[in-house]
C-alpha cells in the first residue's frame, strides 16, 4: 500500500538553511581574505603569498573535513 504524500522530508544528516548559510558566509570570508592578502604580494615579502595559500587551504579543507559528503542525492 503506497501514499501519495507530496510533502518532502529533509534527510536527518542534512544541514539546515541557517547553519548552510553562516558556514557559507565563512568560507567565503576566508576566501575573500586570501585574495585580499594577494594585493600586498611583492617579490621582496613572499608572506602575502603565504597567508593567501593558508586562508584558501582552510577554506577548502574546512567543509571537506568537518561536513563530509551530502547524502541528499542517494537513492530514493
């Protein structure tokens, strides 16, 4: 016996709106802040050069790590 339920329910190991959109806010702050710290690159200081692999390193690996993979694609 099927139903025929229109309503969509949000996987348990989905993130919320909220916390997407402040992860997401964060992210990109890191990434703005490595392309900000390029325009102080010069062939004298290599730390701008430094600071933007590190802030980009971060905000690459952060989701990565701590998130995982979304399973809201799997099978239904």
């Amino acid at each position: 016996m099927s139903t025929t339920n229109d309503s969509r329910v949000t996987p348990g190991n989905e993130n919320k709106l909220g916390s997407t959109i402040v992860l997401f806010a964060i992210m990109m702050a890191l990434f703005l802040g490595c392309i900000y710290s390029l325009s102080f690159l010069s062939l004298d200081n290599p730390w701008p050069m430094a600071i933007c692999l590190g802030l980009f390193t971060l905000a690459f690996w952060i989701p990565q790590t701590f998130l995982g993979r979304s399973d809201s694609a799997g099978e239904h």
